[in-house]
C-alpha cells in the first residue's frame, strides 16, 4: 500500500459509501469515524433535490469485524432542508441506501452476513456462531433477523410436486409444494387435508402436471381444484410399495424357501402357535361365530381374527436367528467333523481339542454355539428381509455367491419364480418411455394368472389409480427434489425441536 487512505479504502471498502475521517484501535473494538458526502439528496416525500443542511447528526452502526474485533462506525449524517413549500417533510434525515438503513444499527452487509446465519442456524447456535465471529447477537435478535427475511415470491409452476411431513409422528402432518423442475420451495401448508390444498390450488391456478404419491386426499384435491392438470404418480412410491408386497409374498411363502436353504432346520413354536391360532379361528368361523365374538373367545384383537380369517391355509413363516461372528467359527469345519466321527463326544472333550488348535473363547461360547445348531448346519441362514432385498436387487449388482443363494430360493417354489420374474418386468417399467402403459397392463395380466394375493392386491391398487400411474411410467417427472425437501426439513425441525411453531417453520422451509 502506498499510504494509509489506500490501506483504509481497501480493508473498509464496504464503508466506500462514506468519507473515513478516522480509525482509531480501542482494543475489542475498532472505531471507524465518518461522514456522509456533500452532495445533494433527494426528499423522501417529493424527490426534489436539496444541499441545504438545517443539522447534523450522529450515528453508531456495527459493521463486519475485521481481525477479530468489532467494527463500530460512528458516522455524522445531515439534515437537510426540503425545498419545495408546502411539502409535508420540511426537514429530513438523510439516508444512505445499501449501506445504513432506517432505525438500523447495523450496516447492511452485516445484516446480510448475519441473515445468512440465521438461516441455517436459528436462534441459539446462531448466536453462539455471531459471538465466535465476533458480531455478537442475541438469540432473541437472531430469531427476529431470521423473521425479517424476505421470502421468495410465490409463483406457480408449470409442474408442482406435492407431499406431505411429519409435524409430529402418527399425529400432524403437513404439506409443502415445490417446482420439481428447479427444487424452488412454493409455499408449506399447516395440514394435509384435502380441503386445505382445494383452496390453495383454487387460489394459485396454472400448474399442467402435479407429481404426488399415492395418497387419496392429495389425488381427489386435485380432482376437483385442477381437472384439467395431468395427475403424475411419482415412481419410488410404486416401487416401494411392489417392495412391500413382495416382502409379504415371501413371508407368507417360508415354508417352502426356508426348508431349501436349512433342510435340519425345524419351524419352532411360532410356526406351531400360527397354525393352532388359525385352526381355532377356522373352528369357530366354521360353526357360525361372528369375527367379533371370535376375538373375544381367542382374547386377541379383531384384526389379527381377521388376518387369520383371510388365510387358506396357516402360513409357516419361519425367522432365523442372525448370529454374529464368534471366536469359534475358525473351528466350526473341525467341530463338525469330530461330531460326525463321535455323535457322543463331549463338550469338554471339543474345548479341550480346539484349545490346542489355538481357541482362546470360554467353554459356554462354545455349548451355545453348539446348541444353536451352528456347527452342523450345512448352509448359511437367510431371512425373508434379506431374501426380498436379493430378489429385488439388479442381477448384475449381486455377488456370484448371492445369485447362486437366490437361484436356489426362487427355485424352490413356482410361485417365487413368477414373483422374481413379475418384479424384474416391473423395475424395467420405472424408466419413462412411451408405451410403458401398454405394458403395465399386460404386467397387470400376468400377475392376475398367478396365485400371489399380496401382488393381486398392489395390481388393484395401481387400476384404482391408474391415470397417474401411467403418467408416472411414461413422464420424465417425479418427486425426488420434494423427498429431498422433506430430508432436509427434518434437520430445520431437529434444531428446533419444541422451540418454535409453524410460522418460524414455514418461513425457514421457503428461504432454502
């Protein structure tokens, strides 16, 4: 720098505005003193132009700190005289626009610097951020710069994306709309009710496609608030709810995968308890007993008679145990064979034999490891959870060892093998193309010649809404910027968890 009002035009630039007259070091603080330029002003009131002063006065505003210490600005500002008779201003104070504004103590890249703060922290941590950047605020002050950001104007688009979030788990719920096309929050409704989102989207009209899940009340707002727009059923619910009932069809199928994959394995008492249960309810249903008076003789709850009630047969859902690894499965190839030579070898004979090999475990980990059947079974134990996610996973994903496993599971049953089948036709269907619904009514035909309930039911639910489905399947829209809307609202909520009502909430949705 070649002299000081160089070095002071650069580390105050933001002050460019103002005469700098002076900076003195008072330590925590540096103080900057100023003065406004002597031009001309306009009136607030008529915009006439005027130099004439009638005062000066002072003013103290906070700037951005600079080396870690407060910037305070104590500038002399006029005022000037209007000169125009008659005008109701006869004198006015002059402002500096984009730097001082009215009944503010702080400039206004301060401002902004703090608003952008508060924005993503809120009131407490947003505090405790100002203090460590030293421009301290007040979590009062920090919600009230929060409150005063302005949002962005609302506008409609062309394709609006609807969902809901939880305001409180299982009990309040909200809706936000968003351009899916841009990610632009529109604006975040207090409920999910069907006449609430009417009355908006009567209000703001002009959206042609609405992306929504499968939800009825969203379905029939539309309906009646905006018949003409293209109603678009976003994709991830489709193949989340197929998951869902592929996961049912397994289940309800474990008598024949289970005794594939663990031939020594038995069904246990579960199995046995389902199919008492089913066999009391079948007997009571049979000699003309109502559902409820069932429920009531069994001392279970109306819906479980009713499941029971639905069944042909009892189901043989089985779940195995998910071991975690032990210090005896190095010695698990040694257990079995010495088991197999000496059925009636002992326990203690075992401890003692692979303690010389090495085992440093105690002689319990070993009789439960024993006793689980883990040293004899021949194949690793599977669940139905990890049989769908194999099934529902893309073959060329799937390591050689757990395509080989899923061959011999879907093998096991013709039904699992048309259930593999019918989920690989329907995973090609959620790549957008045009004559996707053509295909989804032969998929539907498939499925409806098969004996899957749990797929007949998902089939049932995709003609009831079969518009939007096929919209969903042909159209290049989807509600995945509105899911990642809802992600990151749960984090604004965590922060403010118990602290802050819907208004605050609303109003930090719409300035992300």
């Amino acid at each position: 720098m070649r002299d000081v009002n160089e070095l002071v035009s650069v580390v105050f630039s933001g002050l460019s505005a103002l005469v700098v007259e002076g900076v003195v070091d008072e330590g925590e603080a540096i103080r900057v003193s100023a003065r406004t330029r002597d031009e001309p002003v306009p009136c607030p009131m008529c915009g006439q132009l005027t130099g004439q002063v009638h005062a000066f006065h002072g003013r103290v505003v906070a700037d951005v700190p600079v080396d870690e210490r407060r910037v305070v600005a104590s500038v002399r500002v006029r005022r000037m005289v209007c000169p125009v008779l008659g005008c109701p201003r006869q004198t006015f104070r002059e402002q500096v626009p984009g730097l001082i504004e009215r009944y503010q103590r702080r400039t206004r890249r301060l401002a902004d610097q703090l608003g952008e703060i508060v924005k993503e922290l809120a009131g407490r941590a947003g505090a405790r951020l100002s203090r460590a950047l030293a421009c301290a605020i007040s979590r009062s002050t920090a919600l009230r710069v929060l409150m005063r950001q302005p949002v962005p104007r609302l506008r409609v688009p062309r394709v609006l994306g609807v969902d809901d979030f939880a305001l409180r788990r299982r009990q309040r719920y909200a809706t936000v709309l968003i351009d899916t096309e841009t990610g632009e929050r529109i604006d975040v409704l207090p409920d999910r009710t069907t006449q609430t989102l009417v009355a908006w989207l009567r209000e703001h009209p002009g959206a042609e496609y609405v992306c929504r899940d499968g939800s009825g009340s969203y379905g029939e707002a539309i309906r009646q608030a905006l018949p003409e727009a293209v109603q678009v059923s976003d994709r991830w619910h489709l193949w989340s709810n197929l998951c869902g009932k592929v996961l049912a069809e397994i289940r309800s199928h474990a008598a024949c995968w289970a005794t594939a994959v663990n031939p020594a394995r038995s069904g246990g008492v579960r199995e046995q308890t389902t199919r008492e249960r089913w066999q009391q309810v079948h007997k009571l249903l049979g000699q003309g007993v109502g559902l409820l008076e069932c429920a009531r003789r069994l001392d279970v709850a109306l819906n479980t008679v009713k499941r029971y009630a639905r069944m042909k047969e009892p189901t043989a859902e089985r779940r195995a145990p998910r071991y975690k690894p032990t210090l005896v499965d190095p010695y698990r190839d040694y257990l079995r064979r010495r088991r197999a030579e000496d059925p009636a070898v002992p326990v203690t004979h075992l401890l003692r034999e692979i303690k010389e090999l090495g085992y440093t475990g105690s002689a319990n980990l070993l009789v439960r490891y024993i006793t689980q059947g883990r040293a004899d079974g021949d194949k690793p134990v599977t669940t139905p959870r990890r049989f769908a996610r194999l099934l529902l996973t893309r073959p060329e994903n799937l390591r050689d060892k757990d395509t080989t496993l899923l061959r011999e599971l879907t093998q096991s049953c013709p039904e699992l093998s048309e259930l593999a089948l019918l989920a690989r036709k329907f995973a090609q269907l959620l790549t957008p193309a045009e004559g996707n619904d053509a295909k989804l009514t032969d998929w539907i035909t498939s499925v409806r010649s098969v004996d899957l309930p749990h797929l007949h039911a998902f089939a049932n639910g995709l003609e009831l809404d079969r518009a939007a489905v096929d919209a969903g399947l042909t159209l290049p829209f989807h509600n995945g910027r509105t899911e990642g809307v809802n992600t990151r609202t749960k984090r604004i909520m965590r922060q403010m968890h118990g602290r802050a009502g819907f208004p605050m909430l609303r109003h930090r949705i719409l300035l992300r």
